[in-house]
C-alpha cells in the first residue's frame, strides 16, 4: 500500500458521530441478525433493505455507520505484516495510527523459519492483538488486515524485500497459509481477522511501478506468480487480494480481470477484493489508461475489485463516479449488488451483525504485547537466524569461558522496524541480550564503531556545518567543532546517513534546502539519504539519494549540493556540485580493533536501515554491504579471529571486501523487540540455529537481469532456473550439529497423473547436540517439450533431532503437481518423463536421489490450423505481451525490428498455404512468417494495415509457399503492430 493522507477539515469529523451506531431497536430482530440462519440468507437479507445510495457507500475503505439497519461503521485495511502494525485513524484525519504491540519478525524472517505451524502461532498472535486493539477503538482498528504480502522475491534488489516469503511459490504458498490460517482463526465460519493477499500481481519492482508492465509469458504466469497466490485461496486461508499498481502484460492490475475470474474460482468462498491505496486514479493520472474517471472507476468494479481504496475516508468522489457510471450505463445495479455483497459476506464472518459480535469479539486488549506473545516473539526470532559460515567453529560461543565481550557495530545496540512495522514496546538489543546472558560476571563493552568526519569545501576551506536553533546547514566552520562534524553510516548500496555531532540530528533533504533536524531516517519521503561520490583527485560530491518518485511526485532533477554565495547548502546540477575534502577525525574502524583485541569474543553487528537503500517506492541497485561496515568488519578480524560477524537486513546482502574471510557469520532480519534474545540464544548455543534461506543468494548484482524482466525462464534466475554458482544457496544454513540422511524410497517407482508421490529417507544427527534440520526434497523433469528448472521444491519439514537420533522423514506431493501450462492447448499437462526425486539441505546440497517415471502424456505436435492465440508462443525475442483489449485478452507487441515470436513442434500436415492473422496497428507493417528460424526459409509476408488504434483489431490474409511435415514456424516482425491470433489455412 502507498497511503496518500491529507488532513480533513473539522466539519467533515462530525459525520464521526453516527460511525458507530449501535443497533437500531428497529433493525435488531431482522432476519440478518439471526446467527442461526444461513450466511448467504443473511446476506440476502442486508442487501435487500439498503438503499443504492446505501449500497454505494459500502464499496469505499471507510463505510459510514446505516444508523436505520444498525449497521456500524467500518473500516477497511489495518497494516499486520509481522504484526500489527499501522491503521489510517479515522479519528485523527486519516493520518497514521501506529500500534505498540508486538513486532515479530520480518516477513522474511518469518519465512526463514521454514516451519508453518509456528508461523500460523504468529499469525493468530497477530490476529488476537488486532482484535484487542479493535476492541477498545474499533474505528481506528478495523479487522479486515492488508497481510500478508505474497509476491516473489524474484530479484533481491526490490526495494520491499523485507515483506514478502521467498523466491519459491511452493515455500511462499505454505507459509502464506500458515500466516492467514493464523490471522483469520479456526472457526469454519466465523473470522478472526480477514486477510487480504498483497499485491496481485508480478509486483517486484519499485521503479515507475504505477508505469511498467510485468511481462509474463503464459507459462511464467500461472506455474510462477500464480502459485504463489492460489495456495492462501485455495485454502481459505484469505478472503480476498489487492489489485497492485503496476501493469501486467499492458493491462493495470486494477483492471486484472483475473481479480473477479480466476482468482475466485480457487475458492468456494465469497472473496472480498481491495484496491491498492490510490490506485483507480491512477488509471487516468498517471496511466492515462481511461480517458475519465468514470470509465475508470466503472472498469475497477466490473474486473472484481469490490472496495475502493481511495481519497482517504472521503467517499464523495468515489459516489459521484459510480452514480455517474450507473447514469451512463456503465455499470448496473446488479454490479454494485454484486461487490455490496462480497463486503457484506466478511462483514458477517467477522461478527458484526451478531448480537454478540461472534467468537472472536470476547478478545480485549488485555493480549496486546501479553507475556505469551512475548516468549513467541523471542522463539520465532531464534528459529529465523541462518548460519551462513562456521568455518571459524567460534560459534556457539561458551559462555562459561567468556568474560570479556566487545559488541561493535552500528546495530549493535539499537533496534530497528520498517515502514510495515509497529512500534516496539521494549527492545532487546545485540548489547543488552549478551549482557544479560553473560550476567555480572562478564564485561560486555559496546561501540558504534562509525567514523566521526568532517567536509571541507575545496573552494573556500570552510566545513559543513550545522547553525543555530535553526539546524539551517552552511560552510561556516573554520576548524572542525561539534557543528561541523558528523557520524558516518555507510549502510548498503553505497547509501550514508550522516548524524551531527552538535545535535544529534540527521542531515536532511528538506526539499532543497538542507537541514539537520531528523531524529532517524523515515517518513514516506526518505530525505536523509546521502551518497559520497569519489572523485579522481580525492575529493567528494555529495549527492542526495532521498525517495526520487517516478509518478509524478517531487523529483529533485539535480540533486548535488551545492553551495549558495551565502554559504547555504542547496540542491543542484551535478556540474555545479560543491567539492569537499572528508577528513576522517575519528577511525571507527581503528576503534573498534582496539577494543576486539582485549576481547575474549568479538561480535560485530553489521547491516541496513530498512528506510535506507531501498524500500517501498525505492528500488536498490546493488547488493553490497556499506564500504565502512566492511572495513570495519575485515579491522575487528584483524585484531580477534574470535569473532562473530552478525549480518541484520532483509534482502540478500554481499561482503566483497571480507568475502571469504568471515569464519562465523549469522543472518537475521530485523526481528523485532526480541532481536537481542535471540541472538545471544543463537550465539551462546542456547539455541542450535536452524533458520534457511529463502532466496539465492547471488555473488553480486552484475549477472541480474533488469529488474524490470519477469521471465525467469528466459533470464535463467531464481533458484529454479539458475546455472551458476550461487553465494549461498536458496534452502542454504549450516548448523552446530551435522546430519546424516540414508536411504531415501519413494512409495513406487512410477506415478500416474493422480497419483502421490510419497518419499521416506532417514536422517540421523551426526553430532554431539540436539537441532533442527530442514530436509528439503527436490525434483527434475529429465525430458520436456519446455525449458524445465534446474530443479523445484515440492515439499520440505522442519525435523528436530537429540544428538544421536534418527528419525524417518516422510515428504510427500501430488503428482498433478508436477505439470506444466501447456501453451498448445491451454490447459495443465502432466508430461511422461523420468523425473529425479531428491532430499536436499540446500538446492545446492543435495544428500540422496532416486527416479520416478512419471506416466503422463505426451504433449501432441502443435496445431496451427485452429485458432492459436499469439501469446502462446513457445519462444520470442523482443516482443512484448500486452493487452488485446481493456477488458480482457493478451496479445503480442512489437518493439523493434526482427522481434519475432515463435510456435515449436508445429505439424503444418500435408502443407499450409495461407496464414489469417488478427493484427492492429497505428501505422502500417509486415509479419514475416519464416521456417525453423527466425532467418530461415520465408514462406510468406502478411501485410498489417493501419487500423487506427491499437484495440482496432482486422482479419489479414497471406499466401504461404507449401510447406508440409513438422517444423517451427516463427513469425517475424516489422512495423509498429500487434497480433492477438492466427491460424494456417490450407
């Protein structure tokens, strides 16, 4: 979500003070308060008494109180990612209501744990500190919770990597389940909380991302990014998803029409459907998709968006539009009706219209932060870490021979939450947990270890420095005082904040014009952002590297400081940057070393800011630690080889300065109030770390794709197509015991299409202590009529073992499970081929294979003499998908010449001698239909005519020369033009 809050006027407030209208003495013996009648009746019921005007204002996020039925207000959209988070508060303008409850782990870490049932323990903790919070403002709080985020993490430079699972939709499916099992509660009827998936569809990218199209082949789309969306569905573990902002194949997912078809149709239950904040405006401005709002707003409705998420809780657009769409015939009443209802079916479920407020309604805010939630907080962040090295063998470190303990780092004694998190009621720091484990009788020290510098104009010799009660920034200084001086972070991606040594305060943006003023980096601009840009001759530009917004928000165009004749900093043309001398004042590397060395330990806490380098809105662009926090790292293992290095982000992170040389090194995400306890759990081997990774892990970012190219089967990434070698592994972590794993057998040696394939395989801790293992198992499709993965998780289970003992592993799956989106007929085909079933610890560790035969069919020769839609291409090369109309259909764009699509294995029969093709063009052009290449044998050119818009469709004829017997046939393109279909004709 991306909130967009103006403050409201006062007036608008007294409308407040019918939003919770208790049950009318009219409305309270109606039918649809009767709990004991069936759900769709009572529904009926509702319906059938509301007014259209009534009905209207249910499709808005906030819906107004129906004081006449009883009906009370509601809102849509409490933020519980990993938990409760933030609600936009009615009471307060619609600005941000943050929660101070519990804050696990983030949805990364959750999924790090690899172990769905304590997954789901969060996700019901979650779900009853939304319903205390509920409980005691039920305006501010609603229950219908935007949580959790499903989306891919295809490419780690994605800017909201924190929020989602993994890579895998197998793994991001179980997860999901477990999470929205969680929140929504086990009442077959009845909901806790009513999870919302984010953000349907292909959303992993930040740039531009109201602008770009994900471009998703129909393999791509349903075996990838659908996957990882149906499980949560299917198994009602969510009630509904959110359209996301950006396009997929042309088309806004506002308008997916998948929204109100395919999705519903993985569930037997009512979905209520909401839309990203914002996001129907954006189809006129900044999408120009619809020429008017109504249009807009009446296609969001008709493709199964039911709630619109926008202009805060002022619906008064929002009517206007629909009435205005009902007047024009754009929509009818039956649409509303049909929205009004999915509303009203979660409204039901989550109690609002019982006298009693249902099941769930007896929970208070008593469970807010409760003991319990407490100690499953400090569990969930134990079993998240990751081992990543252990070459050193420092870890576990043994408490009873440890009495000095240098903790060093710029997270070392703080603790850090994201945009999706609430604030923390208390905070275990690195520093405090190992302090008190270690107890009294150690001395644990800590530092920040940041470099204290200064900058000195070349120009002039005066230092930045920070003025008056101001905070106003000039170079004034002479000499480096307090004023002028500022500690360094180097986070990641070559990002730096700076914090004055005078104030305390953060450098900031200010819009131009710079200020020292910020307690921390935040806000949904991020101003306090810097990059120091070397240059030749050892000075330093400073760039600011604040949220730069691609959709037509502010963008500074020069964003150089610069220096006014005054002296004040300002922002401006690269050219005109302002030179500056660092001079390093303090080392915090030199620092640090110095203290590591009278250390029996050292622990170096390393990592990002998840405001800096990236986040919602902000895209990164590599992958590397800081330079600082690297130099610090490779200073402290200089001075004590007994160090453990802890890396704590959210995203896959490299180290190319000490790679290599870290000997024990621990992954965490920011993990909550809880972080400190766990870590010195998993240090002092309290707790035997079992955590994996989720994603790969790449050497660095200059063999990723563009962020902006989705199709992983062409660009060969994630874990599922990717052919080098990874820093880490996807399913990657080590462990302080080893394990064995032995004879692995399958429940036959053959499957049918519905069949299960059922695997047993024995593992046994090798070690001396007790831990977990996640045994990972794999499987291979040898042969195909498709490029396969490398290889695919199809089921995984989180096993606890005493030293010594061995238990036997059963993973199963079903052997539908194993098909493929058969472009030739458009349908799931389980192929007949030998499959190589493996148990794994890591994609990369595979302990024990086997064969299965798998006796599917065939896929037949294609046939091209039906009608084949030209987005079910087999291959293709520079074409782009986009919309065939609207409202529905792909087709398939040219985006320069010789792009060319091509239909493999086609059985052109006894020959073909024509080709219709349905085309639409702006201009005129020409498809060259060739054989076995897209140079090779020309059989024919069909002439594509303007048709005045790319939605105007016509039917073109060309003669082929005769070509008969089996080929590839590709059709090559020149000229601005799309085609939506096209068959051969003999």
């Amino acid at each position: 979500m991306s909130p967009r809050r103006p403050l409201l006027s006062a007036a608008v407030f007294g409308l407040l003070t019918t939003l919770l209208a208790a049950p009318a003495t009219a409305a309270a013996d109606l039918p649809f308060r009767d709990p004991a009648l069936p759900l769709n009746q009572r529904v009926d019921d509702l319906l059938g008494r509301l007014t259209l005007d009534e009905k209207i204002s249910l499709l808005h996020q906030s819906q107004p109180a129906i004081p006449r039925l009883g009906v009370p207000y509601h809102k849509n959209g409490t933020e519980a990612l990993h938990g409760v988070a933030w609600s936009n508060d009615d009471n307060n303008g619609w600005s941000q209501t943050f929660a101070s409850g519990t804050v696990f782990p983030q949805a990364v870490g959750l999924a790090s744990t690899w172990d769905p049932e304590l997954v789901k323990k969060v996700g019901s903790a979650v779900g009853d500190e939304v319903r205390g919070y509920n409980s005691a403002d039920p305006v501010a709080w609603g229950t219908q919770v935007w949580a959790p985020v499903v989306n891919l993490l295809r490419d780690p430079r994605w800017g909201r990597n924190e929020e989602g699972y993994s890579e895998d939709p197998l793994l991001t499916g179980a997860i999901s389940v477990a999470y929205g099992k969680g929140l929504s509660g086990d009442d077959p009827l009845y909901l806790k909380t009513a999870p919302v998936l984010k953000h349907y569809l292909a959303n992993n990218n930040e740039y531009q991302r109201s602008l770009t199209s994900s471009n998703l082949p129909p393999r791509v789309k349903h075996e990838y990014d659908e996957a990882a969306f149906r499980p949560a569905i299917a198994a009602d573990a969510a009630t509904g998803v959110m359209g996301s902002y950006n396009l997929v194949n042309g088309r806004p997912n506002t308008v997916n029409p998948d929204i109100g078809g395919l999705v519903r149709g993985w569930t037997s239950k009512e979905l209520y459907n909401v839309s990203d904040a914002w996001a129907p405006h954006a189809l006129t401005d900044p999408e120009h998709y619809f020429d008017n709002e109504t249009e807009a707003f009446a296609a969001t409705l008709k493709a199964g968006i039911d709630s619109f998420t926008v202009d805060d809780n002022k619906p008064a657009t929002m009517t206007a539009l629909i009435k205005d769409a009902l007047a024009k015939g754009l929509l009818t009443e039956a649409d509303v009706d049909r929205s009004v209802h999915h509303a009203l079916s979660i409204r039901f479920r989550l109690g609002q219209f019982d006298p009693d407020g249902g099941p769930y309604a007896k929970i208070t805010k008593d469970v807010v932060n409760s003991p319990a939630n407490q100690r499953l907080n400090r569990e969930t962040a134990g079993k998240a870490v990751v081992l990543l090295e252990n070459s050193a063998k420092t870890l576990p470190v043994d408490p009873a021979r440890t009495k000095k303990v240098a903790v060093i780092g710029p997270l070392h004694d703080t603790l850090l939450s994201d945009w999706y998190g609430g604030k923390m009621p208390y905070k275990v720091t690195p520093l405090a947990g190992i302090k008190e484990r270690l107890g009294a009788g150690a001395t644990v020290t800590g530092a920040d270890a940041l470099d204290r510098v200064a900058f000195k104009d070349v120009k002039t010799g005066k230092y930045i420095t920070v003025t008056g009660d101001s905070a106003a920034v000039t170079v004034s200084d002479t000499t480096p005082t307090a004023a002028s001086q500022f500690d360094l972070t180097d986070w990641t991606d070559g990002v730096s904040t700076l914090r004055n040594a005078g104030n305390g305060k953060l450098l900031t943006g200010n819009w131009g014009t710079f200020i020292a003023n910020s307690d921390t980096p935040g806000g949904w601009f991020v101003q306090q952002q810097f990059s120091l840009e070397k240059q030749a001759d050892g000075a330093y530009l400073i760039k600011y590297v604040g949220y730069e917004i691609n959709e037509g928000w502010w963008s500074p165009p020069n964003p150089y400081v610069t220096i006014d004749a005054d002296g004040t900093l300002k922002m401006g043309a690269k050219a005109d940057a302002a030179r500056f001398a660092k001079e390093v004042l303090t080392s915090g590397a030199q620092a640090a070393a110095a203290q590591a060395k009278a250390a029996d330990v050292a622990v170096v806490v390393v990592g990002s800011d998840p405001f800096v380098a990236g986040r919602e809105n902000h895209d990164r662009t590599g992958l590397a630690l800081g330079d600082s926090q690297q130099d610090l790292i490779a200073a402290v293992l200089k001075a004590n080889p007994n160090t453990v290095v802890v890396l704590e982000d959210s995203y896959p992170t490299t180290m190319p300065k000490v790679q290599g040389k870290v000997g024990s090194l621990l992954w965490t995400t920011h993990a909550g109030a809880e972080t400190g306890h766990a870590l010195a759990d998993v240090i002092f081997g309290d707790v035997n770390p079992a955590g994996r990774l989720t994603q790969t892990w790449y050497k660095s970012e200059a063999g990723l794709p563009s962020i902006l190219d989705y199709d992983i089967t062409k660009t060969g990434h994630t874990y599922l197509y990717y052919k080098g070698s990874p820093l880490y592994a996807f399913g990657h972590g080590l462990s302080y015991t080893t394990f064995g794993y032995q004879g692995l057998k399958l429940n036959s040696g053959s499957v049918r299409p519905d069949g299960t394939v059922t695997a047993t395989v024995k593992v046994t801790n090798t070690g001396k202590r007790a831990g977990d293992e996640v045994v990972q198992l794999y499987t291979h499709q040898r042969t195909s009529r498709v490029t396969q993965p490398v290889k695919e998780l199809r089921a995984f289970q989180r096993v606890h073992l005493a030293a010594g003992q061995t238990k036997t592993v059963t993973l199963s799956f079903k052997a539908a499970e194993l098909a493929l989106w058969d472009v030739t007929r458009n349908k799931w085909a389980v192929e007949k081929a030998p499959h190589d079933v493996m148990v794994a610890s890591s994609a990369s560790a595979v302990r024990q294979r086997t064969t299965l035969d798998v006796l599917g069919e065939k896929i037949p020769h294609r046939d091209l003499f039906t009608a084949t839609r030209a987005a079910d291409f087999d291959d293709y090369a520079g074409v782009e998908l986009v919309d065939e109309t609207k409202a529905s259909g792909d087709a398939v764009g040219r985006t320069g010449a010789g792009d060319w699509i091509a239909f493999k294995d086609a059985d052109l029969r006894t020959g073909a001698t024509g080709l219709t093709a349905g085309v639409a063009a702006t201009a005129a052009g020409r498809i060259e239909v060739r054989l076995g290449s897209p140079t090779g044998k020309l059989l024919g050119t069909l002439q594509a005519p303007a048709t005045g818009s790319v939605y105007t469709y016509t039917s073109v004829t060309a003669s082929l020369t005769k070509a008969a017997g089996i080929h590839d046939l590709y059709l090559v393109f020149n000229g601005d033009l799309r085609i939506k279909d096209f068959s051969l004709t003999r």
